[in-house]
C-alpha cells in the first residue's frame, strides 16, 4: 500500500523487511528503546507461538 501521511519529528518509516538493517546502525537507538523492542517482539513471538500451537 501506498499513502502520504504527516508523522510526527519522532518518527520514521521503514519496510519491514530491512528492520533488521536499521537495528543495526550505530547510535541510532538507545538501551532503553532497544529494551523496548525486545519487549515488543518476545510479546510478539510467545503470541504466534500460542496460536501456532492451537492449531
């Protein structure tokens, strides 16, 4: 999909599939938003994990 939207100077956009690409760049994120996004992806995974095993 593609749309124009207004964000806010704290945010940015960016494809899923290079995540990895901008976790990797140096001094971009700090040890608290990195704490953040592990907390956010273990949630993730245990939740597709939960369902996969429903299945």
């Amino acid at each position: 999909m593609v749309s124009t939207q207004v964000v806010s100077p704290e945010c940015f956009v960016v494809e899923p599939n290079n995540i990895y690409q901008v976790l990797k760049e140096p001094d971009f994120f700090n040890v608290d938003d990195y704490r953040r996004i592990i907390q956010v992806a273990t949630g993730k995974l245990s939740e597709l994990t939960g369902m996969a095993s429903q299945r």
